[in-house]
C-alpha cells in the first residue's frame, strides 16, 4: 500500500507520462450506457477483434431501418445485431415480436432470380455497416421460408433484416406495422481511476 501511495505521488510531481503500469497501476470500470447490456465477445477476424460490446433495443413505433440507424446514432451507437445464442436470449427478443438489426441485401442480390446463385446464399447476399459483430449466428438462424425476397408487391422487397423469436426474416427497408424496435450496439465506455 505504501509503494501505491508512493508510486503515485511520484506519478503527480513527474507527470504521468514518466509512470509505468507497475509504477502507477491504473484501474478501470467498464460499463454500459443506461438501456444497454454488456457482453464480452470472444475477438475474431470476423468481429474486427471486438471482445467488449453493449447491446440495446429501443422502440419506434412502426420504425424503418433508416430511423432505426438515425435512433442508434442519436444513442452514440450504430445498428447491431446478435453475435451468438448468449446475446440473443439475454437481450430477450420474445417480449419484442420483431427487430430491426444490421444487415442489408447488396446490390447484386436484389432480382429475386439470383437468390439461388451461389453469390447470393444467405450468407453471401448481405452486407452490415457495423464491422463489431461476426454475422455468422444471424445468418445461420433464418426463420422458416426466409429469406424470402418480398411480400408480393414489387415496392415491398425485402433488402433489410429483422429478428425475431423464430429466427431471422428478410423484411421491407421500410419497415411494416410489427417492427417497433431496433437493436443499437457499442462499445462500452472505460472509466480510469
């Protein structure tokens, strides 16, 4: 205790620049913006390293995925979606019907005819703006008869994602009457002391 007190007091008169870690430990708490949960994630190529995420849902009535993305930004946060099975059941998506989340159907993939090329599988035909989240357990989830492509009228495609307790579904970048919510996600904050 004496040589933290020291250790510190030397950290003041020199500056901390002149400390190392063993010299000044510094101590941090991590933690999550109030509506967020925290999860550590196990850091891959695929999740751009990430091993520290905070996951949210927020509602809009009737929301598009464009004011879903505007609500996660406002939030200092970008549309999300679940990494893995933990995440997905504690955020608990039963009490929300559906889900807005990261991902949206590229270019190449939006005539329906090329949904049974190999560039178009469901794991090959969506893009995300949000590198933080390894796509793989969204993208292995589909609920039945989905991804789909549309709802039967041309203005109605189906180039956005949602979730829900069934699974994922291919839904309007428009939204529709059922999604009220959207998954924001971001790192949490490091408080130093």
């Amino acid at each position: 205790m004496k040589l933290e007190i020291v250790s510190f007091v030397v950290c003041l008169l020199f500056g901390f620049g002149f400390c190392s870690h063993q010299t000044c430990p510094m101590r941090s708490i991590i933690g999550c913006d109030k509506g967020f949960t925290y999860f550590q994630r196990n850091p891959t190529e695929k999740n751009n390293f990430t091993s520290e995420w905070c996951l949210g849902v927020f509602p809009q009535k009737h929301v598009t995925e464009c004011e879903g993305r505007e609500i996660c930004q406002n939030l200092g946060a970008t549309i999300s979606m679940f990494e893995n099975e933990e995440e997905f059941k504690e955020i608990d998506v039963n009490k929300y019907i559906y889900v807005f989340i990261d991902g949206y159907r590229m270019q190449r993939c939006h005539d329906r005819s090329s949904y049974r090329e190999w560039k178009c599988q469901p794991l090959r035909s969506f893009q995300f703006r949000s590198s933080a989240t390894d796509p793989t357990f969204t993208l292995s989830n589909w609920r039945a008869d989905d991804p789909n492509y549309f709802e039967g009228k041309p203005e109605d495609e189906q180039h956005c994602i949602s979730f829900s307790a069934d699974g994922t579904i291919d839904v309007g970048c428009k939204g529709h009457e059922q999604i009220n919510h959207v998954l924001c996600g971001k790192p949490p904050s490091h408080q130093y002391y």
